[in-house]
C-alpha cells in the first residue's frame, strides 16, 4: 500500500505508470531489505554479542541448504572449532 502513494508523485517525472510502479515497488522492498540486513549486523540486535558467520546472522537459508546436504553436524563442528562454545547460526522466528 506504502509504495503505491508515491507511484503519483515519480509519474511526474517518468510518462510510463507501469515503470514508475515498478520503479516504487522494487526501491521500496530493496531498503526494507537493507533495514533489516542492517539491523541484523548492528550491535542493537538482541544475539549481536554473540559470534558466527555473517551469511548466518542474516538468514536461514544457509543452514537450510547444510542440513539439506545431510552434513549438519561436521558444519556445527567446523563452527564451534571456528567461534567457541556458542555460536549464532541463524536468525530467530518473529
């Protein structure tokens, strides 16, 4: 609904409707994107103080595609040999 409000205002500048909403929609969910990334990282997140992989404080899918492998286990072990005794391997539901 958000983007949609300013699909008027860039069709000021762009004659296409169809491209400034694309145009909208795709800044729009990109920042969210970045928002989140961001605040995934920073030191304010909840689990900031505790180590892991970068790829892991962002998302799921890197431990979704290692337990899909079968090879969970040796990558938990490569990780706590890596990081310690706790280690963040992915993002909590919420």
């Amino acid at each position: 609904m958000v983007p949609s409000l300013l699909v008027p205002v860039l069709q000021l500048r762009i004659p296409s409707l169809l491209l400034a909403a694309a145009i909208t929609f795709t800044c729009y969910y990109a920042l969210i994107l970045f928002y989140v990334a961001a605040y995934r990282l920073s030191p304010f997140h909840p689990l900031a103080k505790y180590p892991g992989p970068i790829a892991n404080k962002l998302s799921k899918v890197t431990m979704a595609y290692v337990a899909s492998t079968g090879k969970q286990h040796v990558y938990y072990m490569q990780l706590h040999k890596q990081y310690g005794d706790i280690v963040r391997i992915g993002e909590p539901l919420g």
